[in-house]
C-alpha cells in the first residue's frame, strides 16, 4: 500500500508499507524509515495515467471519453471508486484499469486544490 502525504494542499511526500514497516520518500524514488509528518493521506488506486504517473484518492484525471474525473472514497463501503463529474456518473477502479491501457486518460489535478 502507498500513500502520498499532504498538509491541506502541500503534498510532503509518500510512505508504503512493506510488512509491518513504513517507508517514506519525499519523490518515491528514495526511501527510508525516517518518517514524513502530515495532517493527511490519499490511497493510491495502483493505476498509472498515459503519463505513467501513479493515481491516488483526490485526484482529477481527464478522459478523452467521459471528461473530467475524480478519485474519491466511500467510507460506507471502504473503497476507492471514480466519479465521472460531468455526467454523474460513478465506476469502480477495476473499471478504471481497463482503460489504462487505453491511453484514454491523464491526470490534471488534485480535487483538495481550493480557488482563492
């Protein structure tokens, strides 16, 4: 499991668990035990975008097909799911990584980002 860190909208950094360790890395290319403080984690879906970049809860992808989406997490069912904001729509991430391999989608932004 990997997780990216963040105080409100300043991502710190990641940490992964392996076993019963923690891992952090400012970058996830270096680790170490030396933790990272944060107020908050997103999940990571495990999914990358056309980019190649790793996909996490709070994210905002855009679809060549659907538009604009989003990964958010119900807390009633315990899991990631992806909301499809422009036509209300919502879909499982096993859904998602089928079109990974599609190319059909990028990563835009982080839906914690507020407007001043």
């Amino acid at each position: 499991m990997t997780e990216r860190l963040r105080i409100d909208e300043k991502v710190l950094g990641y940490r992964r668990l392996q076993g019963k360790h923690w891992f952090y890395s400012p970058d996830m290319y270096s680790w170490s035990g030396n933790a990272i403080l944060f107020k908050q984690s997103d999940r990571s879906t495990g999914i990358r975008d056309r980019n190649r970049r790793l996909i996490f809860e709070n994210d905002i992808l855009e679809d060549n097909v659907l538009g604009f989406l989003e990964i958010a997490f119900d807390d009633a069912l315990g899991r990631l799911f992806v909301a499809a904001l422009q036509e209300n729509g919502l879909y499982s991430l096993d859904w998602l990584a089928e079109r990974s391999g599609t190319n059909s989608f990028v990563w835009k932004s982080f839906s914690f980002l507020q407007e001043p």
